[in-house]
C-alpha cells in the first residue's frame, strides 16, 4: 500500500513527534524511507539572527538562524557560506534519523527552496505514496505570522499525509 513514504525532518521536536509513526507504517508496509531536509530559502537574508534555536533547530517554519554566530549580528555575512552552514546541518539531521530507521530502506535529501513546495516537488519525483510529518503546534499570532509548512502539505498535497502533533511535557 506505502511503498515509498516520505519523512520531512528538521531535526527539531515537533519533526520528531512524527518519528514513531514513520517507522511503525515503514515496519508495517515494508516500505522504503524518505528522510528529507528542506532548507528555506525563500527569505531575504535567512539565518540572519546570529543564534541557534537549541532544541528547535532552524526548522521549516520560515524562522531561519545561522549555527556559528557570523551573520549580521556578529559581523560579515556570506549568504553562500550561510547556506552551505544550513546544508551541512541538515546533512547531519538526516543521518541521524537515517539511524533511528534500522532494517528499513532509507533515502536521504537535504534540498533548497520553499519548504512545503521543496517537499512537495520530491513527493512527487520520487512517486511518495505517503507523507508523515509533525507539527510545531504552534497556535494563533505565531502559526498565522509564521505560516505551517504541515498545513500547505495537508492541503495541497496530491498523496495523504499523516500529521503527528508534538506534545508538550510539563503539568497542565
């Protein structure tokens, strides 16, 4: 039924809560893996801030920060060094989640562009039968001024997609 699904990972916990339910359908249909890293680049200047998000990653979400502190904030920017730092790091994101897919077929991607129009496009060459990805469960002023990658994919996407959202730990 799912021979080919593909993972969209930034390597951050909303990304990751969509893990379990990657393998388990891989497990499940025998099928291959996709791990892709989209980087966004479809911001001026993205990875501009000068500080890694910590757990969070640089993400999909349009919120780009550069991993070693030289952009702006600290002085010279090179926007072909910055990207190179973005592709590196999701070079590493996908083969660590390579890794969390032991005994199942896996690819691996780190693309440019869009995001949710970059996961969209590798969907469809690479004839995707399903998608599964989190969220970053991010709710009002924050998903509307940020937008949802997840959100375009479930709506415009031509293969279903599964969407896990990420749980926050902590009382309630």
């Amino acid at each position: 039924m799912y021979e080919k699904i593909l993972y969209p990972t930034d390597g951050s916990p909303g990304a990751n809560a969509a893990l379990d339910h990657a393998q388990s359908l891989a497990a499940t249909y025998s099928s291959e893996v996709h791990v892709l890293y989209a980087i966004d680049t479809t911001h001026d200047g993205f990875g501009m801030v000068g500080e890694r998000r910590g757990d969070d990653g640089p993400g999909m979400s349009g919120e780009h920060h550069e991993l070693d502190n030289t952009g702006m904030v600290g002085g010279h920017f090179d926007p072909d060094e910055q990207h190179e730092s973005f592709k590196q790091y999701g070079k590493e994101v996908v083969t660590e989640t390579e890794q969390q897919f032991e005994g199942i077929e896996t690819v691996t991607a780190v693309e440019s562009g869009d995001p949710h129009e970059t996961i969209l496009k590798y969907a469809d060459t690479y004839d995707i039968d399903l998608i599964v990805m989190g969220t970053h469960g991010r709710t009002g002023v924050d998903k509307y001024l940020l937008g949802s990658v997840t959100e375009k994919i479930v709506r415009t996407s031509d293969v279903p997609v599964v969407t896990v959202r990420r749980v926050e730990s902590g009382p309630k």
